[in-house]
C-alpha cells in the first residue's frame, strides 16, 4: 500500500462529510485534501485510544518531530510522505499542522472550558486551522478567504460538539463553557445521566445558534472572487448546517442518541449544493464580463 492509499483508506472508512465533499475535486486537490484529512484523523485517534495519557503524549510529540522532518523534506509515516508534494504546491503553513497537535494535546488534560473565549482557542486549533489549509489546497486569491476557512471551521466544531455531547462525556470531556451551564441551570451529572430537560433544550439552542452565527459570520468573509474554488467546502457547510437542523427538528435529544444523516442524503446535499453553485459562478461570470 503506497502512502496516497493508505490516506484514501483512512478517508474512506471514517464516513465522514468531509469526505464526501471532495469527491468531485481535481487530483492533485483531491489527493491533498485526502492527505490532510488522514493526518487530522490519524492524530485524532491518538487521543481517542484507551491508552495512558503520557502514551498518547509521546506519540503526538513524535508527530511533532514528524512535522519537522517533512518540512525538511525527510518524512517517515505514510500520512507525511503522501503530504510531502503538497507542502509547496499549496504553499501549506507548518504552523498550522502544529496548532492541530496543540488543540490534541488539550484533549490529554481535564478537559472543561470555563468561558466560550477558552472553548474558541480549542476549536480553532482542531477546526479552524484545518479549514486554513483546506483554503490553501482548493485556492484562493483574497486574503479574506482564510478568515471564512478559519470560521467555518470553528462552525464545524460547533456542530460536532453539540451531536457528540453524550460521547463525549463518556470520555470525561465537556465542550461547553462552563460559565454556560451554570447561567442555563445544567449539571455535569444531568449530562452523565442523560437528562433532557428544559434547561437542557434552552442551553442546546443557544449553542446552536452561536454555531449558526458563525456559519453566516463565515460565509459574508468568502469574496465572491474565490467562492467556487472553494466550492467543496461549501458542499460540506452545506451537509453540516443539515445536520445542525436535524438535531434541532429532533429536540436536541442528543443525550438519547446520535443523530446523523444517511449516505444517500449526503449524496443528495452534494450534488444539489455543487449544482446551485455552478449556476451561482455562471450568473458571477456574465456580471463580470458585463462590468
């Protein structure tokens, strides 16, 4: 197995939405963001594993030593080797891939949040700077669109936290501000004991509007001049904002299970949000010729 395939794999079995909107990309915009997302879920299930904590640490310190060989061109994990050529071609920051590593390391400790301004640096080194060099490999040319990248991918984070709520505590993990909590009348201990209550509904929809607020706080950053090279992370906006309104039509009952949307529906969402873009590009082209 060559290192591109051993990222395709890893891509192809998590199921993700975040695979199924780069399906339709170039190759080389395909393979990188393959690449990308393997690394981001290679170091993820580091900390996933049951393993003891210092185990966990000493492997995300030797993807952090693994960084710096590929940026020196010496890469040893398949996932690096296979990121390798797109270092350049991209124009990929090395400091990104090393605040993904520092948001994973925050998952090592007691992980609780006591105000959105601590849970915000979390989710920006897990998701948005993951959004950044998605930006960088589909190509753009206003500043402004990394802005857009870095809060849709804090909107992503957002939603999974909300889905993820129960799971997450059976890791002993919390990803709501604490300060929250307490001001919507919400335990821990409800949480554990997956107790859906009003105050439970009332601090979901906050949570859930604050996601929707970055969702639009993202989409009014993108430059009309690069909304279709970045069209792929549209089409996953596209399928998390679906979610996000399931969850809600559901009653936020994600204590009770997870809520998640099928393959056909994902499918549908990738092919109507691909369609209405391209007619969006077409209508952006004749006003441009025409000014």
């Amino acid at each position: 197995m060559n290192p591109q395939e051993y990222c395709e794999n890893k891509a192809a079995h998590s199921g993700s939405s975040f695979y199924y909107s780069f399906l339709s990309l170039p190759d080389n915009k395909r393979n990188a963001i393959i690449a990308l997302y393997a690394f981001c879920r290679e170091v993820d299930d580091i900390v996933d594993q049951s393993a003891e904590p210092q185990v966990k640490a000493a492997k995300l310190d030797w993807w952090r030593d693994e960084i710096e060989r590929l940026f020196d061109n010496s890469p040893q994990h398949p996932i690096s080797k296979a990121l390798q050529p797109f270092i350049t071609e991209f124009q990929l920051p090395k400091s990104c891939f090393q605040e993904i590593l520092n948001g994973m390391a925050m998952d090592l400790q007691n992980v609780r949040f006591a105000t959105f301004t601590e849970l915000k640096q979390y989710c920006y080194r897990v998701a948005g700077v993951v959004g950044i060099l998605s930006a960088h490999i589909f190509g753009y040319q206003n500043e402004k669109t990394l802005s857009y990248a870095s809060d849709l991918g804090i909107a992503f984070q957002l939603t999974n936290i909300i889905r993820d709520i129960f799971e997450d505590m059976v890791r002993d993990r919390l990803y709501l501000p604490m300060d929250e909590m307490q001001q919507f009348g919400v335990s821990e201990l409800d949480l554990r004991n997956r107790k859906h209550s009003e105050e439970f509904n009332k601090l979901m929809h906050f949570q859930a509007e604050r996601a929707k607020q970055y969702y639009q706080r993202a989409f009014s950053e993108l430059p009309e001049e690069d909304r279709f090279q970045q069209r792929a992370g549209i089409i996953m906006a596209a399928i998390y904002k679906s979610l996000l309104d399931e969850i809600a039509m559901d009653g936020f009952r994600v204590l009770e299970h997870r809520i998640e949307l099928t393959s056909l529906r994902k499918l549908w969402i990738v092919w109507k949000t691909k369609r209405m873009e391209n007619k969006k590009h077409r209508q952006w082209r004749r006003q441009n010729r025409r000014g």
